[in-house]
C-alpha cells in the first residue's frame, strides 16, 4: 500500500512515462513537477479534501491505494527509484526489467542469507545520475546496480556471504566501500549477458580499487 503523497507521484511519473503520448509528455511531467513541492502537495491535499461550501465534497481519498510495483518479493519499484535530489527518476521498460532480474536473481538469494537489505540507491536517471557524480557509463542508469547497507547484520560479514555467493549468482560486480561503523554500503550488479563476477574493495580514499582476493582488510574502519 503506498503510505505518502510522495509513493504516489513516483507512481504516476511511471504511469505518465508508458502510456501518455510522447508529445504530451511535458505538460504532463510539468504538472507533476508542481506537486512534486512538499508544501504545494499538502495545500492542495488539505483544499481539495475540504467539504465544499454547497456541501459537495469534490475531492475524497480512496480507501484503499493500488500496491507499489513490485520487482521481486521483497523489493519494490519505489525503493530502486527514490532519490533525494528532487529530480524525475523514472525508468523505461527495459530498466524495470534489468531491476526486477537484479532483484529476483540476486538480491533476493543474498536476502535469504543476510536478512533485510536497504537500498541506498537504484536506479537513476542521467540527471539525477550527474547529480550524485556517478560514472557517465554508470550501471546504475541501466536499471542493473544498486547501493545497498544490511540491516540486521554488519556490513563484512553481509559482504562476506555476498562474495560466497557470487559463483552461484548473476553478480557482473560487486563493491564493498571501506568507511568508518555505518557509514559504508556495498555495491552490486547483475547482467542478463555474460556475468563478470568481479569483487573489489574501494578504499577508504575514495578512489583506489583492490581486488577481493588480495585485499588485506578491514572492511570497516576502526574510530578514531
């Protein structure tokens, strides 16, 4: 059940993106774009659900809202595309079809294994994808990575149980990010072709990669 204002209007960018015309398509996202202001949606909301003054309602909530897409059991549609840059982020068919199979063959084997899993990031638009500093050939913007922290378990050991499972697993690659307590996260990606199965660790620096196999460790780094 979508739970705020803000579920639904990620709804309907998807909704707008595969059955509007392409030509109606700015005006339709225009639109949006004015709700998508947090202040704008509660006035709106809070006017149009008032009681008319001739005693018509012209506005009532549904009782019940359609289920957010789901891409595998655990994982939905609104949680690989929220994005905290106030940017559209809505994927076409192909992308929701490189998440669902990341989510079904890979984060959801993981998931049995290491419990419920946060996801960080997902899919991103090229907008908002510059606007985090992603790789301009990002897998992100294909719908086939994402940036995810365990929730019930540390992140070396998740990692550790991720790079188990990797010769099992679609995994193209997988990172760990090497930070201080609970500030790292783990990237992984999935490929329909040809799977790579890399594991690397980035540094601490931000920039240099080692290979899983001969990284000396620790995953997470001590406080200072």
């Amino acid at each position: 059940m979508m739970r705020n204002p803000r579920e639904v209007l990620d709804y309907l960018r998807i909704l707008v993106d595969r059955y509007i015309p392409r030509e109606d398509q700015p005006l339709a996202h225009g639109l949006l774009r004015r709700l998508y202001t947090d202040d704008l949606l509660d006035e709106d909301l809070v006017r149009l659900s008032a009681p008319h003054p001739d005693g018509i309602v012209p506005f009532q909530r549904a009782k019940e809202t359609p289920t957010p897409v789901q891409l595998s059991p655990h994982f939905s549609l609104v949680e690989l595309t929220r994005t905290s840059t106030g940017l559209l982020n809505v994927p076409g068919p192909s992308q929701v079809e490189a998440m669902s199979r990341l989510c079904r063959a890979v984060l959801e084997p993981w998931r049995d294994v290491v419990g419920a899993l946060k996801i960080n990031s997902g899919f991103r638009s090229p907008a908002v994808n510059a606007a985090v500093g992603g790789s301009r050939d990002s897998q992100h913007l294909r719908g086939e990575a994402v940036d995810v922290v365990p929730v019930g378990m540390g992140l070396e050991l998740a990692w550790i149980q991720l790079a188990r499972l990797t010769n099992l697993l679609p995994v193209d690659q997988a990172i760990a990010y090497v930070r201080p307590p609970g500030r790292g996260w783990i990237h992984v990606s999935s490929r329909a072709v040809a799977p790579r199965r890399q594991l690397l660790v980035q540094l601490a620096d931000g920039k240099t990669y080692s290979p899983w196999a001969t990284f000396p460790g620790p995953l997470v780094l001590s406080e200072i």
